[in-house]
C-alpha cells in the first residue's frame, strides 16, 4: 500500500528532479555510461516520473568495485530563479 502511495505522488508530481547515479563496474572494461544513464531515466518514465524531461539535475560518478551495480538516488529539485 505504501508503495502504490509512493508512485501516485511521485507520477502526480509536477515539479522537477534531481538524479543522481553511482555506477560500479567489475573492471575498466564499461559500456557508454550515457546509456546506462540514458536506460534508467527512460525506465522511470510512468514509474517514478511522468517523462525523463522533468530530470533537470544530476550526477553520474562511475567506481569499480568487486560488486557491480548501479545506484540512483532520485529527489526533487527546485531549480534556480535569476
């Protein structure tokens, strides 16, 4: 329940985000990072966000580890006004 809850807000959401991704390779062997970037934000779409238009700011650090993943962190963002 708390999940369905989760996703009402965030897709009902109107402002912006901020993603930030940490990606751990096994080697120095990696693919198109922006990709890998590119892949996440649009399986979000209707998940977590109505369209990847609304990431606004980010972050995309690449480590190496015995443990391969990927790690995102998703929060809202209030963009700077001048």
């Amino acid at each position: 329940m708390a999940l369905n809850n989760a996703r009402d807000w965030l897709t009902d959401f109107e402002g912006y985000f901020r993603l930030t991704i940490d990606i751990y390779f096994a080697n120095k062997n990696r693919p198109d990072t922006s990709n890998v970037l590119k892949s996440i934000e649009d399986g979000c779409n209707g998940v977590i966000w109505k369209d990847d238009k609304m990431v606004v700011s980010g972050t995309r650090d690449i480590f190496f580890s015995k443990k391969p993943r990927v790690e995102v962190f998703i929060e809202p963002y209030e963009p700077k006004e001048e």
